[in-house]
C-alpha cells in the first residue's frame, strides 16, 4: 500500500501523532514542519505491522470514537465524547496543535537523559580504568613488599650469623681464660703437693740431722708457694645475655635489633659524680649523676638497671625527699630532688638492691638563698645624696667629711660593700636574717637611692 498523503511512494513509516502511514519523502517533510516536527514515528517492517499501524486509535471509554483531542487538565489523550462527558470544562485542543509542545518537553527530558548516560558511560570506563590501575598498582606493590621482606629476611639471617659468632668467639675467650685459669691453678696445686709429700716423708721418715739440713729449702720453697696469689674465684662468669629489644644498628641497609650482653654491673663499681653532693638549698632543685660500670670497671654504656635512691631527714622520721630518677640509656642516671627542710639528710642509692661506691652519705641542706636587702656601694653619704646621717651596717663613717671623692675614698671597710650587712662580696649571701620593721627603716634611705 502507498502512503497516505501521497500517490506513488511506498509507505515506509507510519505517524503515530496523526495516525497516517507515509513514504520517506513525506517523512521527511513531516519532520522538518515545526507542527509536526515532534511527532512520534514507527518504522514499517511488514505488511502485518502496516496493517496494525494503519488502524486509527479508539477510545477505551467510547470504542466508536477516535482519541483526536488532548486533555491539558488530565495530561492524556481523549475523544469527543469524553470531551462533553467526563472532561467537561476541562481545557483541550487537538491533537495535531500540542504535540510539538509536548513532544519539545520529551525532547528535552531525552536530552538530559542522554546526557546523563554519556556520564556514566564515562564514569563506567573510569571505573574500569581505575580496576585495571589498582590490580597493576596492586601488583607493583606486592613486587616491592616481597623485595623488601626477602631484603629484611636476609638481614636477620646475616644479623642472626653475626651473633652467633659473637656469641661463639665470647664462649671460647671465656673458656680459653678458664683453662689457662685452671692450668695455672693446676700447676701450683701440683707443685704444692709435690712440696708436701717431701715435707711429710722428711718429717715422718728423715733423721733429725736430716731434717735440720734440708729445714731452709723445705721451708723457703712452702712459704713461696703459700705466697702464690690466685683467684678465689674463677676468672670470668657466665654473663651472657641476649636483649631481643635491643638496637643493633643497620645490616645490610634495614635497621635490626638484638644484642649479645656480656656486661654485668657491679654496684660496687658504680660511682656518684656531682659539683656539690654534700650540700644543698632549701627549696632548690638540685642533682648528681651515678655512672654504672661492670665488675672490670668498664663503663656499662647501656641504661635499664633498677636504680633505688632514698633520701631521709636524720631528725625528722617522716620527713624525706622524693627524687627523681632519670635513666639517660648510656649507663649514667641524673638523679634530681628540691628539699623543702633544712637540715641533714641520709642519701642512700642502691643498684640491684646494693650500696654503689660513696653510699650511703650525708647531706647538708641549708636555708635557702637570703638577698640582700641593701645596696653595694662604697659609702652611705654617696649612695644617699649626701647625707650625713644615713647609715650603713658597716658603721663607717667620713673622717674629716666629704671631700668631694670619686667614690674612691677610705671609707669603712674600706672598699664597696653591701648597706645591709656589710659583705664585701657582691654575689654573697646576705648575712642578716629577716629584715624587721626598725633596721628596714634604718636603712631606707641608702637602700631607696
């Protein structure tokens, strides 16, 4: 069958707006008037399908009445009937007249849409980008971490190796001291039994004349081997320790820890070191330093030994200072305490539960720092403008009256001093106790200028 609004061309689509089947020609010109441009068409495939899209659309409510009008109320398509029945006095048109309006609507909804899905086309490659880059990133960094595992692990072998022939060079020098310890031990134990057993056959089995000759020989060689010293004790212990936490420094480019500890402390060794252990200020912070070494002397050069320091009043019972233990991690320990009474103290400091070198000792704490309430000048008539009658603690006086000095006359004592207690020491103590009220105001002029 031909189109519907022409003569020779073969129906190719059909208008689903107006309801005509049309040839492409005719589609075209459909399309490109702007009242039908927004019309909605179906492509022709058969005869079937032009027989079915031939057949106007009926109304579901008036099966004879074709649905031709619009309702704008209701938003759908309606036929004349409907149009005086149901959707009486509701705005309509045909249609033909508001398809492009609608259609432009639709038009514009499918642009967004379509936008919308080049978005997430986009964002969907994206994503799929970013899976190939994360698995081979993944992959990278699973090279990089086994690399550095296999790195590592060759470290602690080569760091474990390390310690073992330490551990083995510290057991044979260990060992080779015990024998020749015990070699050494053994020879004088044999010499001194070889003396023995000829003193005893002499003295059991010798004439007396025989004894009385051989007397001086027997009796030199037993007092020199009783003269012979030894160690009581053998010559080295077993003081070997593995610290696992401890640093052990780079191998092979990683940092690695544990260590081979051969040193022991010895409290007896350990030393206290300090400008003034002896003395202190009442409410001043003041320290000493104890430096571990092991039972050669050595200096330790590691911290972690319990260090128990104690400082008590010797009068008052319940009165004592608590200090501050600082372990400085190279074998030395700041110990600092701020007394707040005057007096002796006992101060005692142990290391592994024993007395170090030096304790316990006594502490003297004295009252604290007096500031002098003066002035340091060389005389009262200078440092108070001129007037005769200030006084100063030194009592000097001007013999003969100001003879206009410059501040280099024999005043007493005889040189600058303080005004308050008269010490010739600028950074001395000030000898006066606390001020009262009278001496204060005694010496308020000298003291003010």
């Amino acid at each position: 069958a031909g189109g519907d609004l022409c003569a020779d061309g073969a129906a190719a689509r059909r208008c689903l707006t107006c309801g005509a089947d049309l040839c492409l020609f005719c589609c075209q010109a459909h399309r490109r008037q702007k009242k039908t441009a927004s019309h909605a068409m179906m492509e022709l495939e058969n005869t079937k399908d032009c027989s079915q899209a031939g057949k106007p659309l009926f109304c579901p409510s008036h099966p004879t009445e074709e649905l031709r009008l619009f309702c704008e109320q209701c938003d759908q398509p309606v036929c004349r009937d409907c149009v005086v029945d149901r959707h009486r006095q509701h705005p309509y048109d045909f249609t033909g007249n508001v398809i492009h309006r609608h259609g432009d609507a639709l038009r514009e909804l499918l642009k967004s849409t379509q936008q919308h899905m080049g978005t997430l086309e986009d964002v969907l490659g994206q994503i799929d980008d970013m899976g190939s880059a994360v698995r081979s990133r993944a992959e990278a960094v699973a090279t990089e971490i086994c690399l550095f595992a296999s790195g590592y692990v060759k470290a602690i072998e080569v760091h474990r190796d390390g310690l073992l022939k330490q551990l083995e060079d510290l057991k044979v020098q260990k060992e080779n001291l015990l024998h020749l310890q015990k070699a050494q031990l053994q020879q004088l134990l044999l010499d001194m039994r070889t003396g023995v057993g000829f003193t005893e056959r002499l003295l059991t089995s010798g004439s007396d004349l025989e004894i009385l000759i051989t007397k001086g020989v027997v009796a030199s060689r037993l007092a020199k081997l009783n003269s012979v010293a030894y160690n009581t004790h053998p010559s080295v212990d077993d003081g070997i320790q593995f610290s696992p936490q401890e640093r052990a420094g780079q191998c092979c480019g990683y940092e690695v820890f544990g260590a081979i500890l051969n040193k022991v402390v010895d409290p007896a060794r350990c030393t206290l070191h300090g400008e003034d252990l002896h003395s202190a200020r009442q409410n001043q912070l003041t320290g000493f330093t104890l430096l571990c070494n092991d039972t050669t002397g050595e200096r330790m050069g590691r911290g972690g030994e319990a260090v128990r320091v104690t400082i008590t009043h010797k009068d008052k019972r319940d009165c004592a200072v608590k200090p501050t233990v600082c372990d400085n991690g190279d074998g030395t320990y700041h110990i600092s305490y701020s007394p707040e009474e005057p007096g002796l103290y006992a101060v005692c400091i142990y290391v592994k539960g024993q007395h170090v070198q030096g304790s316990p000792f006594t502490l003297m704490v004295k009252n604290k720092f007096r500031e002098h309430q003066g002035v340091f000048h060389c005389c009262t008539f200078c440092s108070s403008g001129g007037q005769k009658a200030a006084r100063c603690a030194c009592g000097g006086t001007m013999p003969g009256g100001y003879q206009g000095c410059g501040h280099g006359h024999k005043g007493h004592p005889g040189c600058p001093h303080w005004s308050c207690c008269g010490q010739v020491k600028e950074s001395s103590e000030c000898l006066c106790g606390p001020p009262s009220d009278t001496s204060q105001r005694s010496l308020l002029r000298t003291v003010a200028l």
